[in-house]
C-alpha cells in the first residue's frame, strides 16, 4: 500500500497492523436494488446494474461491523490521512 502513502498499520495483513479486511464474492453477478444501498441519496446511477463482485463483511479492527446485506456493528471508522 505503498503506493497510496498510508500509515504501516495500513499497509497488509500482519501482526501490528489494523485487521481491517473486506471478504468479497466474486462468485457471480449481483443486479443493485434501492433498498440495499446504504445511503440517504433517493437516486443512485447503480440502481438497476449489475456487478461482478460483492463485499459479503467487512471487519474492522478485528470487529465485524457488516455481514451478509446487513449492518450488525456500530460505526467505528477514523479518517486516515497518508503519510507525509
């Protein structure tokens, strides 16, 4: 993660670092409803299309904060800004 100058404990998975982690499927194709998008917008350019991945959980810091289409954690997120 070089490339994008994030701080060491952003850049892999290893002892030391955030787990910050995203399990995707990329096992098919995934057409987007209005009411799995998580968001306060009424209209979204994705309604209607279909992707070829889909983010299944995501973790944070060890914690699961959303799984199979749902939100089962509380927010937890800081802004990380790249190293200078």
């Amino acid at each position: 993660m070089k490339t994008f100058n994030l701080p060491a404990t952003k850049r892999g998975i290893a002892v030391g670092t955030d787990a910050d982690l995203a399990i995707v499927d990329l096992t098919g194709t995934f057409p987007i409803d209005r009411d799995q998008l998580l968001d306060r917008h009424r209209q979204s350019p994705y309604v209607g299309r279909k992707l070829t991945a889909k983010v299944v959980q995501t973790i944070l810091r060890g914690r699961t904060l959303f799984k199979n289409g749902r939100v089962v954690g509380q927010p937890a997120g800081k802004l990380v800004k790249p190293d200078a």
